[in-house]
C-alpha cells in the first residue's frame, strides 16, 4: 500500500481495475482508456489523464497513487547492455537489463526483488527474498528502459531477479499488460517466462491462453548434481519436471527452451552430458547452452569453452535443437545469473 492506505493502480491487472472502476459506476471502455494512460503513455497522475471526467480524477486520486519507478544508477556495457538500478515506492531496489540489438530491443526484467531459489550459480538470491514485484512494476521497467534508450521495446524476458513462478499472478498481469495494445503492445510470442521449473505453474502456464514463451533453468540433467544447484527446488523430481514440459509441449504446440549454464567440474563432465542428451531426446525443446558467469562468493567457475561446443554437437547429432549463447554484458554483472539485491 502507498501513503495513506491508497494503493498503487498499477498493482491492478486489467481485470481487477475493470472491477473497480464498474464499482465506481464507470463504463467498461475506461479500463482501456486509463491503462493507455498508465502503461503505454507513462503518467505520473491522474491530472494528467485528460480525456477521464474530472470528477473521476480526483475520485482515482484519492482512492490510487500512480507510483513510478526512479532510476538509481545506470551502467553501460562495452557491448552496449545497460543495466538499470531502480527504486521502487518503498525504497526496495531491483535491476533490470536492456539488450539492444540493431532495430530491436529486448528488456530483461525482474518479478521480484531478491529471490528465495538460492541458486549457486546466481548472485539475486544471496540475500534471499525481499518481496512479490507487482504487475506495474515489471511493466514499468520494460517501459522505462525502451524510454532511455529511445526505442520500442520489441522483446521481454522474465529473466531477472525473482522466480516468476513464485509470483505466478502479478507477472501474468504483466505479461498481458506488455502484450495489450493499451500497454506496450509486444507480441506475446516475444515475451518469455524463465522458471527454475516449477511443475505445477507449468501446467497452469500452460492453460493460459496467451502464446507466451517458457523457458525452463535446467543445469543438470542428474537429480543430485540439480539438487546441489538449484536447492529452491531440490524436492522436485527430475521425472515430474521433465513431464510438465512434454504435457506444456504437447498442449500448446510450442517449443520450450531448457537452459543450461555450463559450470566447470560440476556439469560439464561426459556422464552430464549423456544425462543431458537422454532427457531431451524425443522431446519438443531448445537447449541454450549458457557460459556460467563469475559470481563472487560462489566458488563456482566457468567451463573451458571448447566443451559448449561439444555438447552442442552431441544435441545436434541426437536431434535435439541447440544453441550457444553469446554472453553480453558481464563486464558490468548484468549477464545470466549476475543480477543481485542491494541497496541501491
């Protein structure tokens, strides 16, 4: 909640800010109307909507806040990657990153601040969780981003801090946000979803009717070695996750991607990869195959180059569809795994 108990409209989906303004006695077409104003044009009050009545102004303004991120710090990379840094309402700080690629940009955005998955290879998680994001304030850092860079932002990646699973509501309202005409208007094909694989949340992904992306952080095909990994999910059988992605397969005709952070000495080895080769094998999937990028404290390190290669090869001649990432921004940590939770 905002300064005196109002709350945050861009907390709101379409659906729940549709219930209620028809309980404030409005016409369905102002959900459009004020989502435009919120999400596509970026307003910081309602003063500013100016073809509202102005008595529903000052109704919404004294019921809402319009809260807007504030930009702490932005780095760029020699590659041009920005990270951004924003502050959120109550001073929570979250990162997010901006890809520009010739006339394309693509924004990879964070559900949460900190995460709870306390993944190894990932600095977000060292300081735990800090709270849900809501549907406004991963929509907003789409926006903001595509806003400094002075482009479109063409593309969208729940990739950042936060499992997005674990906030599964706030981040489909904002995946409807960001593909609505009246939000940023991506195509839902673009935007993507990145899940330590959450079986469950799977199959509801999957029911939605949306054609968003899933991707899914595997690392390991050997339960013990994932388990070591990844221990926010380290109850989940590797069986039950790998039939979650054959039913979402299966039921939306869409191939999702299993992305796999090449660690040195831990799930590089021959055996990793048979492992690996076997659980994709006969699916419909993508295997991004992922430099782990240094994190400090870890202990973990990158594995030499020459075995991203052979492993693509050993997908490729399995008939498993593959590709090598090209790492972009690790010289200012905003590459895989390198966001983290501070102060700001």
């Amino acid at each position: 909640m905002s300064d005196a108990g109002r709350e945050d409209i861009k907390a709101l989906g379409r659906e729940e800010l549709g219930r209620a303004l028809s309980g404030l006695g409005q016409p369905a077409y102002r959900t459009g109307q004020i989502l435009a104003w919120l999400h596509a044009r970026g307003v910081r009050s309602f003063d500013e909507m100016t073809d509202l009545p102005a008595a529903l102004r000052a109704e919404l303004a004294g019921r809402f806040d319009v809260n807007v991120p504030s930009l702490a710090e932005c780095q760029v990379s020699r590659d041009g990657t920005r990270k951004y840094l924003w502050r959120l309402a109550d001073g929570v700080t979250v990162e997010s990153v901006g890809l520009p690629e010739s006339d394309r940009l693509t924004v990879c955005f964070s559900t949460q601040a900190g995460c709870a998955m306390g993944c190894a290879f990932c600095a977000t998680g060292r300081g735990g969780l800090v709270r849900d994001l809501v549907a406004g304030e991963m929509v907003d850092q789409v926006r903001l981003v595509a806003e400094d860079l002075g482009v479109r932002a063409t593309g969208a990646v729940a990739m950042g801090q936060g499992e997005p699973f674990a906030n599964y509501d706030a981040t489909l309202a904002a995946l409807r946000l960001m593909n609505s005409p009246d939000g940023l208007g991506i195509g839902a094909r673009h935007l993507t979803v990145s899940t330590c694989g959450l079986p469950e949340r799977i199959r509801a992904f999957a029911s939605e009717p949306e054609q968003f992306t899933l991707a899914i952080s595997l690392h390991s095909a050997v339960q013990a070695t994932r388990d070591s990994l990844m221990p926010g999910v380290a109850g989940i059988p590797l069986g039950d996750l790998r039939r979650a992605v054959a039913d979402y397969a299966d039921r939306t005709g869409r191939r999702p991607t299993f992305e796999y952070a090449l660690v040195g000495g831990v799930n590089d080895s021959a055996g990793e990869l048979r492992a690996l080769v076997a659980f994709c094998s006969g699916s419909l999937c993508h295997v991004n195959l992922i430099p782990a990028n240094p994190v400090e404290g870890s202990g973990l390190r990158r594995a030499p180059a020459d075995r991203g290669r052979v492993f693509a090869e050993a997908l490729a001649r399995a008939g498993v569809e593959t590709s090598l990432r090209r790492e972009r921004g690790a010289d200012i940590d905003a590459a895989c795994g390198q966001l983290r939770q501070r102060s700001g």
